[in-house]
C-alpha cells in the first residue's frame, strides 16, 4: 500500500479505511483513531470530569489499547482509574494476558486489582467446564461480568469500562436478535444504571473497528500478546465474526451501518418498554442486582443458579 498516498497530507499510506474510502499515513491514521475515541466519549457522555472510572482488562488488545487511550485522557479531563482483571481458570491462556495487564498496569502506574473465579466460586472455569452441561463462554460470561460488577462496586467506581469494539458489538446486536434477546439487545448500550447495585458500563471502543485496534498498538509500540481463548471455537460469537467479516470485505462499512441502525432503533425501543422491562431484583442467595426477572428463577440470579448446578453436577 506504499504507492497510495495519504487522503490527509500526502505521504505514503499504510491503512486503507475502505469504509470511510481513505488511506491514512501511520501519523494521520493515529490521530484520527485517537480522536475517533475522545470523540465517542464525548458523544455518549460515557466519562464526566473526577469520575472514577473501573477498567476491565483482561490483557489483551482491546482492554490494553483501552488503558492506554483512558490514562491519556486522564491527562486532559481529571479522573480516577483502577484496572480489574478477572482469571477465569483457562489453562494455557489467562495467564499469558495476565501478565501483560500486570505490565501495563505498572507502566501506567495504575493499580491493578485481579480477581478469580476460584475464589469467587471453588471452580475455575476448566472445572466448571468439566462438571455442566453449559457451554463455556455462558459461564464464562454469567460469572465474569458478575465479579466485575461486584469489584467496581467495592471499588466505588462510578463506571466500568468495557473494551468492546465495532466487531464485538456489531456481533452483538446480530447475535441478541438471532436468539431472540430484545431485552438484552436494549439493555446493552445503556444497561440498567437505575439500580445502584449495578455499576453502569461504557463502550470508548464501540466505534472502533477491531483491525484498526491491533494497528494502533503496533505504531504505538504497545506490546499484546495475541492469543487465543482455547474455547473460542465453541462460540456462537465466532461464526457470526467470520460470516460478519466477509460481508464487511465485500460491502465496507456494514459493521457500522450495523451499529447505527441499533442507535436509532434503541431509542424508540427504549420509549415502548419503558416501565415494565427494566425492574431490577435482588439474589435471595448473594443479595447481588440480577437483570433477569429473578422471580421467574425462584428469586436467584443467573451466577448462583450456575453456581448450585455446578455443585449438584459434581
Ligand atoms: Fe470466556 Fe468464551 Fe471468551 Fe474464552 S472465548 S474468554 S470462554 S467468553
Ligand atoms: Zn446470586
């Protein structure tokens, strides 16, 4: 791509923006990802100034890149950041990100607070994997938001962070409505902050292409280790990633045409349902906030239904 110059000042290109028709030199490709970040802030209004803002990191490209773009922004708007990391228990994966979230964190002097599903339930995520017949990315999920949200809570964190990118949640909104999720779907850009038990969520990536992240890392130097989760294949998620890319590949700009319709489609959906769908019940084992209707499941959240399989299954 070194032939093609630079849409902005003419140098040679090293990223071609099919969807946006440019081709960006390392410099301008920097500064437009970096701006496309503060601008998503901005237009969500995901961070307000000396707000203390939870960064889930799990060490890989998304949350790292995250860290990196938050602590910068730190230094223009005032504001407080902690990292949460959370172990699942995988074998041969976890702790290979671990230790880059670890390094990071260090680098960026920000503190580090690492959390295990051992701890939490007696089982890694290897174990429970043995013992229910859930698939691994379910529990996985059910558990690790779980412990974010109880962390950030007692880390008085007014926000988490979520490294999610235009790849994950347009997979995400495809996914919510193949299953037939429309709740989920709605409460997925703005989830249930009327509860004070649940610590709100913000996107910064959400606009962000995934290519574009492992690019910025490389021109910035920031070290990733690229590996993969060894129970990725399982996923749902993965076919909607590869038939995603391939339809992005021949008609560019899908991923966001995705995710602009699911912004203006929220807000009308939003309007309809209000009242009766957001209630928010409370675990009449852990006393944790539950986004289900718990009534339905016996007054228990998801994590310690899972959970008492899990101990029955054994
Ligand atoms: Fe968890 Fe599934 Fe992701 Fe692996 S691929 S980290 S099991 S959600
Ligand atoms: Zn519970």
């Amino acid at each position: 791509m070194k032939d093609i110059a630079c849409s902005v000042c003419g140098k040679p290109s090293i990223v071609n923006l099919a969807y946006a028709a440019r081709h960006l030199c390392a410099g301008c490709f920097v500064s437009y990802f970096e701006k496309r970040f503060m601008r998503t802030v901005r237009e969500f209004e995901m961070i307000k100034p000396h707000e203390r803002i939870a960064v889930a990191l799990s060490g890989g490209k998304d949350s790292v890149v995250m860290l990196h773009l938050l602590s910068k922004l730190k230094k223009k708007v005032p504001l407080e950041l902690i990292a949460i990391a959370v172990d699942e228990g995988i074998a041969g994966y976890r702790a290979l990100t671990l230790a880059v979230a670890k390094r990071e964190c260090r680098k960026l002097k920000i503190p580090l607070r690492v959390l295990t599903f051992k701890d939490d339930s007696g089982f890694t995520l290897d174990e429970m994997v043995k013992r229910s017949r859930a698939n691994a990315c379910s529990l996985c999920g059910v558990f690790r938001r779980y412990l974010l949200n109880k962390a950030a809570r007692m880390e008085k964190a007014d926000k988490i962070a979520i490294g999610h990118n235009l790849d994950d949640v347009a997979q995400t909104i495809l996914m919510n409505i193949m299953r037939n999720e429309p709740l989920r779907l709605i409460r997925f850009l703005d989830p249930l902050s009327e509860d004070e038990h649940f610590v709100p969520r913000i996107r910064p990536l959400l606009r962000t292409p995934e290519k574009e992240i492992a690019i910025y890392a490389e021109l910035r130097g920031i070290k990733i280790a690229y590996s993969e989760c060894p129970y990725a294949y399982q996923s749902f998620r993965r076919h909607i990633k590869r038939q995603l890319n391939e339809t992005e590949e021949k008609y560019p700009g899908t991923k966001q045409r995705i995710l602009g319709s699911f912004i203006e489609m929220e807000k009308h959906m939003r309007n309809g349902l209000e009242g009766s769908s957001f209630e928010v019940s409370h675990c009449s084992v852990c006393g944790e906030p539950t986004p289900t209707r718990a009534e339905k499941d016996g007054g228990i959240c998801m994590h310690c239904k899972m959970l008492a399989e899990l101990k029955q299954d054994g």
